[in-house]
C-alpha cells in the first residue's frame, strides 16, 4: 500500500503546479506549504482588480467568488456553508470559538498533552478568570491521548473537551473520532484543533462529532497566509457568545439594540484581506480536486519513508509518537542543536523548522525535550528530495 499510494500520484503534474519546487526542498509544509499556482493567479488577480476598478467595486464583483469559499470550506469538512467563519488565521479561529463558550466557574476543560501553546495559554487565562479546572488527559502507550482515561475523567462539571488533531512538532495524529464519541455521549463541547490535519487528511465534522473545529490555511491546505477557517455546529450558535462584535457580525436595528447575524459568520469581522480570502477559496477547491484520501496516502507514505530513512543514520533519533503517524516527522541530531542543523540544511537549499518547548511545552516537557528539527512532507515532495535531505544530514 505504502508504494502505491507513492506511485500512483500524479506527482509530476502536482511539481509543475507549484513554482516554488523549482528553488527549494521543501520540508516545512507544517510551517507554511508552497502554494499551488491556481492559489497564486486568484489572490493575484484580485488585487490588481482592486488597484484597477477599487477595493469596494472589485469586492462587490467577487461577490459570487466570496460565497464559493463557503461552499468549498463545507465540502472540506462535511458541513453547511453557513456553519463556516473565515477569518485571519487557525488562532484567531479557535479564539472566536473557545472565548465564546459561557464558564461557569468550577468547570473543568480537559485537553491533551499535545495541545498548542496558544490554546494552553487561553485555558489558563480563562481558568484565572472564571476559576476553571484544566486537567490533562495523559496519553496511552503509544503516545496518542488515552481515551480510556479521557472516559475516567468525564463528569458532570466538564465543559469542554478541546484536543489538538495533529500538533505542531510531530507525526502524532489523536484520536479524534473516538474522542468524539465521548464527548457526544458525555453531551460535552468538543473544540477540535484541526490546523495541522486540514489538507493533509480527509476531516468530517459529522463523523468527528466535534461541536468547533479550527483550521488554518497555509499549512498543508496551501492557501496564502493569514487565512483561518471556523466550523460552529449550527445548534450551538445561541449557546456562544462571540467575544467581540462589529455591524458585520451583528446588525445595529435600534439604539439600544442589535441583531447577531443568524450563521456562523457572527464571529468573523467586517474588513478582511480579500484577495487572501479568494485564494484560501481556491486552495480548498485545489486540494478537494487532489483528494483528501489520495492526499493522505502519498504524504503517510513519504513521511513512513523518511522516518525509515532517518532512522538508518547514526546519531539522529525519531521524536514522533502516536499509533497513527502523519506527515511531520521530528527528529534530534546528537551533539548538534536543531537550530544548527536547520541552518545547515537552508545552506543545501532544504527547508526545514525547529519546534521548541513553548509551542507544545507538557508534551516536551513529559518526553524531555527542549527543542527538535521538523521535517514536514507534502504530496509534491519527493523521494529523490528525502534522499537529498538525508545526504544532507549525514554531512551535518
Ligand atoms: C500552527 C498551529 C496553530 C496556529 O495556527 P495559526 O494560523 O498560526 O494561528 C494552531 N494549532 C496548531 C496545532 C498549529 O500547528
């Protein structure tokens, strides 16, 4: 299955589609991947309309253009268009969401060890401020989140199960169904952080059962950067509070009074980037037209080759964890910093990044690591370029 998936994509088309293969190896998709050229023409287009006709008149032509990021955005993630918010990025997303739920104080969120440092820094603000309880839930053998203890820990003062899908520094994919399935049993929120999941594997809100999800549109949906995507179950909408609000998403119908819009864009703001917009748009129906499914198979398969590969070279260790492994791969080079070994790399023309403790600190902490090399592989990556970034180590 492994081989297939690699052969059978059609790689070549995917290479001629993105410019910027041509200049880089590039392994720091969970960064920011090379956006596609269909992504590049959209957002391009729409500003040179904009300097041509005006910010306003280009808008009100887009206006068909805007609405199909919606219908893309619901494709995505089996939903309705209307349970869809864009906005500037996956953060700004999971605020909207995680700030709009209404504390109560002595409620308790459980969450993960690998959950982002954003969220962790929201829960403890949150906790401060309204006397919360965040617990988190430990992970099983294999390193993924333990549903089993997730299922010990629920009771009557959990508010909210909020678990990052795939984290920022490495392979590690959690259990997100079968974390749904307690969290619809238990009738508590589920926030899903699904930023590094979007676009490298297929997501299905219904068959998540995630009440919130988060995305962000650079990372392995190829869009152009400062784009996010919020899902907001559509039962759920009277029960948040959108932390802010402005006359797009609410109306001013009297004095004393306003309206919040009747859909999800109630947690977006009026002004945005519209050019960033359409090519998020154009980046959802890009990847939906590559399959998610084929999508997955390739970059699994690249990411299982470069684990094997890496694991042959003396003095590299693998970082990643979890019974099911994307396409992040993390590794430690003995007696030369993660920094050093990025710099090195940029030198040979391959990108790859460095993840530190304060991005994913519990889960760094409980493993004993202060920082590693992230090398994250797309469905254009090649196996001639994991050879080129395994050669390169071995100089290093
Ligand atoms: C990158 C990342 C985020 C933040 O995404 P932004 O678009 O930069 O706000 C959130 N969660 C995870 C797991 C991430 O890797």
């Amino acid at each position: 299955m492994t081989a297939s998936a690699i052969d059978t994509f059609d790689v070549e088309t995917a290479r001629r589609e993105t410019p910027g293969c041509d200049n880089v190896v590039h392994f720091n998709n969970a960064g920011a991947s090379l956006m596609p050229t269909p992504v590049l023409d959209s957002t391009i287009a729409h500003l040179k309309l904009e300097a041509r006709i005006g910010g306003y008149e280009a808008a009100a032509e887009a206006t068909e253009t805007i609405e199909a990021v919606y219908t893309a955005a619901a494709r995505l993630l089996g939903c309705a268009a209307g349970e869809i918010a864009v906005v500037d990025s996956a953060t700004r997303a999971w605020d909207m969401a995680f700030y709009s739920i209404p504390f109560r104080s002595g409620d308790r969120i459980l969450t993960s060890e690998a959950e982002y440092g954003s969220n962790f820094i929201a829960y403890l603000q949150l906790a401060a401020r309204h006397d919360l309880e965040v617990e988190v839930v430990p992970n099983d053998e294999s390193g993924q989140i333990s549903v089993p203890r997730l299922c010990d820990l629920i009771d009557e003062r959990v508010r909210l199960i909020s678990l990052t899908h795939v984290p920022t520094n490495c392979g590690l994919v959690n259990p997100a169904v079968e974390v749904g399935k307690i969290a619809r049993e238990a009738g508590v929120l589920y926030l899903l952080d699904a930023c590094q999941s979007a676009g490298q594997m297929p997501l299905d809100v219904a068959e998540i059962g995630c009440d919130l999800l988060s995305l962000t549109g650079r990372k392995y949906l190829r869009g152009p950067r400062g784009t996010g995507l919020l899902y907001v179950r559509h039962d759920l909408l009277d029960e948040l509070s959108p932390p802010m609000l402005d006359l797009h998403a609410a109306t001013w119908i009297a004095r004393d009074e306003y309206r919040m819009r009747p859909d999800a864009r109630r947690f977006e703001s009026w002004e945005y980037n519209y050019a960033a917009k359409i090519g998020l748009g154009t980046a959802i129906d890009y990847a939906l037209g590559w399959g998610l499914d084929s999508i997955r198979g390739r970059v699994y398969a690249l990411a299982d080759q470069l684990r094997s590969r890496l694991a042959e070279l003396p003095g590299v260790t693998l970082r990643d964890v979890g019974a099911e492994r994307c396409g992040i791969v993390a590794f430690t080079v003995d007696g030369v910093a993660p920094a050093e070994v990025k710099e090195r790399l940029a030198a040979r023309g391959i990108n790859v990044s460095v993840s530190r403790a304060p991005s994913t600190r519990v889960d760094m902490e409980n493993r004993g690591i202060d920082e590693l090399v992230r090398a994250s592989v797309h469905y254009y990556n090649t196996e001639q370029e994991i050879e080129s970034l395994c050669d390169a180590l071995v100089s290093v």
